[in-house]
C-alpha cells in the first residue's frame, strides 16, 4: 500500500477514528492487526516472516534478561542475529552471492546456475529486521528491559507508518510510548496533518515528477546527450531526497495522529560543509544505528591499531552500508566512495582546520557545501545505475561533452527543481522544525495546506502512483 495514493489516505480515515473509540487495552491490538493488513496488502505470505522476527527477538530478549550466565546470553544473542540476519541474508543476499561465485568459477568451465533460487525480496525487511534486533542487542547491553506483552512487540516491528521505509527506530524509544493511553490531542493531530501534507507535496509534486526524467535517462544513458546526463544525475539527487524526506515526513505525521512520536530522519543534509556532517543528516535513523551497533564495537575491538583502527571501521562500516542498500556491486561501490570520503576526512581534521583559517568563512563554507553536493551527487550515479557499465556510459558521455539541443531548456529545470527543494529545507531552517506550517497563523496554514492538496490531488489522480525509491531495500 503505498503512500501516495488514495488507498491509503482511505485506509488512515477509517483507521484513525476506529483508533479512538477504541477502550484503551484494544488500541494496541488494532493498531497491530491493521499494520498486518497494511503489510499483507501487498503479499500476505511475508506476513510469516514477521511473524517469525517478533517471536524470535521476543523470545530471545526474555531469556537474555533472565538468564544469569554471560555465554547463555551470547548464546540466545547470536540464536536471534543468526534467524534474523539469516532471514535477510537468504532473500536479499543469497542469489547475488550465487551469481557473483558463479562469474568467478564461469573462468573454469563451472557453473553454478542450478543453486540459484528464485525469491521474492520481501518489501521493507531490511528495516524492520534491524528495527527488531534493537530489542534484543539493547537488553544484551542492558540498556533497556525486556517487554511483558507480546502484542506490544509485535507491533513495534510491525507498526505500519514505518515498516516499509523507516525510520529504523529503537525499541527503548517506541514501546514505554505503546503503554501510553492515546488520548486524542488536536496539537498531535495538526501536526501530523502539516507533516503529511509536506510529505505529500516532497514525494508526488517533487519526487516524482523528478522521477519520471531520471528514469526515463538512466533507463538508456547512451541514447542521451551530456547536458541531459547532467541533468538526470542531479535530478536524482534531488528525487531521492524528496522521495525519502518525504516518506518520512508521512510516516512521522501518520504515527503522530496515533500518538505516538518517531524520530525524524533528514536534517537539510545537502546544506552540510562535510562528507561525514552530510551522514549525520542524512537517514540519520540507519547512520547513528550503524555507528551504535557497528561502528563503535568495531572500532573498540581494533583500537590497538591506531589510527588504522579509524580508517579501517569507517570504511569496513560503510562497505556494509553499501550492502546494506543493495545486493548489487554497483552498491557496494556506493560505499566504498562514501567510505573512502569519511576516512580522508578523519584524517585530515588538522590541514583541512588551517586550510579554513586561510580563506574566508563565507567563502569556505560554500565551497564546502558545493563540493559535498558534487560528490555525493556523482556517488548517486553508481546508487541509481543497473551497472557498472551503465557507470562508465554516463559518465563517458558527460566527459566526452555533447552539448544536445535543448541546453537552455535543461539548466531552467535542474535550477526549478534544485530551487524548490532548497526552498523547502531553508523554511525548516528558518523555523527550526518540519512543520513549518504551524509557525504561520492558522489562516495561512489552512490555506497552504489547503492549495498544496489541490496541486497534490489532480496528479494522484492524473497518474499511477511511483514506488517510494527505499521500498526495494
């Protein structure tokens, strides 16, 4: 079920009034029952792997508080991570892997094709199955205790704003806020309200219409000219943005209109003057659970190895973001590039620090924004492309510049789009919150609200709605 479509905005109209008529002790197995639906609109089949993730943290998390040894509480830890990560492991990884040893044995004359299987990535496994390992690794460092309602863990993993996208929440987070009453309050409600709104206007008016020319351009880079190239490759930047923004800013508002508060994910990261500050606003909820859950332990275990120990976890780290993202090589080189920026930057905090005291501060800083944008924007290339060839077309034909026919024409849409969406993010700035909507007076906020679903609307209608670009991983 996605987002942007009527279905959807049917489903929470009938949802969220059922909600709060409900005594308090049904809210919970409502709301859990509905994310079941929410997700089994989609394939009610993978409704068992979620099922089988709740049950196995649930389980593993009870009898690692319980227990009093240290090994047997490794021991129901690694029984958790091996069903989980198996789990994904085997729909996202398994054929990739296969595919990638078969390449290499091809050289020799063998052949692996009869172990390749044929799976269904289930959508949005790889949020909520790191979602759900929250609970268990935050009891296993004692950081939080386990739950006394099943019901209530269910729908932690399952909770259907977030399964599909994120953000990737902490269950420290989100389940003392599930013992809550959920008493209806209009400023939750108006609040959610604008950010769905906003969220609406990110993903339908600026995502996807972004969308359409990208991937319409990357579908066959060799028939399109360099200017358009350019063109595709920006715009890219800007949809993927918008397009998760914005889902988040859905997924934030919808579960606020329940009550319940999740974290925000995007802080305007294309105004950061670093590589390392843009992953710090950047799915923030996947960059603070890596550095908590990976980076740290692995920079902690090897930091007999000096500064070596930094460059190495950081880039190891961001090898596993990349996969993180993707079964796909062209992934895996995503971050690697993004890898490779972090430990340069680690390393060089002194001569970048004394570089900055020699040019002046305005001038610096923008430097430093445009020269992130440009990076990450070129490390998108090989995010969004089928292949590594695909790679090597684009950027042979930017290099090797052909101007086309339509430059003029070209430049005025990169400029409206990276306008807007700038736009956008100095309003958040301006009033320091994504509902920037509520710091108008309510006249005006109805107002705008009011003309944004009026643009918002007609292209629902007008269109099939676009898969949230995330939902493949």
């Amino acid at each position: 079920m996605l987002f942007n479509s009527f279905t959807y905005l049917s489903f929470i109209l009938v949802v969220i009034p059922v909600f709060y008529l409900l005594p308090s002790k049904l809210k919970n197995p409502f709301l859990l029952i509905c994310s079941y639906l929410f997700y089994a609109y989609w394939d009610w089949r993978f409704c068992s792997l979620l099922a089988i993730t709740t049950l196995t943290v649930y389980l593993c998390g009870k009898y690692i508080f319980e227990s009093k040894e240290q090994n047997k509480k490794k021991l129901f830890l690694y029984i958790s991570l091996i069903v989980n990560l198996g789990i994904l492991g085997l729909f996202k990884y398994y054929n990739f892997f296969i595919d990638s040893f078969n390449s290499a044995f091809s050289v020799f004359g063998g052949n692996l094709d009869w172990l390749h299987l044929n799976l269904i990535l289930p959508i949005g496994i790889s949020f909520y199955t790191f979602q759900a390992l929250t609970y268990v690794l935050d009891i296993y460092r004692g950081e939080s205790e386990p739950s006394d309602s099943l019901i209530d863990v269910a729908l932690f993993v399952s909770f259907f704003p977030q399964i599909l996208a994120g953000p990737i929440e902490r269950a420290r987070n989100i389940l003392p806020q599930l013992k809550n009453e959920h008493k209806f309050e209009l400023s939750q409600f108006k609040e959610g309200f604008v950010l769905i709104t906003l969220g609406m206007f990110k993903k339908v008016i600026i995502g996807d219409t972004a969308g359409k020319i990208v991937n319409q351009i990357f579908a066959e880079p060799s028939y399109y000219a360099s200017i358009e190239l350019i063109m595709g490759v920006i715009l890219f930047s800007i949809q993927i943005y918008a397009d998760f923004s914005g889902y988040t800013n859905i997924a934030r508002g919808t579960a606020k209109m329940f009550g319940i508060n999740i974290m925000e994910n995007f802080e305007q990261p294309y105004f950061s003057q670093s590589v390392t500050e843009l992953w710090r606003r950047w799915h923030i909820s996947l960059s603070t659970y890596i550095r908590d859950y990976v980076f740290i332990p692995l920079s902690i275990s090897t930091r007999n190895w000096g500064k070596f120990s930094v460059a190495f976890s950081l880039f190891f780290t961001f090898i596993l973001v990349g996969l993180w993202h993707g079964a796909g090589w062209t992934y895996i080189i995503f971050g690697a590039l993004n890898g490779s920026v972090l430990v340069y930057e680690a390393l060089s905090r002194k001569f970048r620090k004394k570089l900055s005291q020699k040019i002046p501060a305005v001038i610096y800083d923008r430097l430093c924004m445009l020269m992130v944008f440009v990076f990450f924007t070129f490390a998108l290339i090989f995010f969004k492309s089928a292949s590594v060839n695909d790679v090597f077309i684009i950027l042979g034909r930017i290099f090797s510049w052909h101007e086309g026919e339509f430059f003029g024409r070209i430049i005025l849409i990169i400029l409206s789009y990276l306008f807007i969406s700038f736009f956008l993010d100095l309003l958040e700035i301006r009033y320091k919150t994504h509902a920037f909507l509520l710091k108008f007076s309510t006249p005006s906020m109805i107002g705008i609200s009011f003309a944004l679903w009026l643009v918002i609307i007609p292209y629902i209608l007008q269109s099939s709605p676009m898969p949230f670009v995330y939902f493949q991983f």
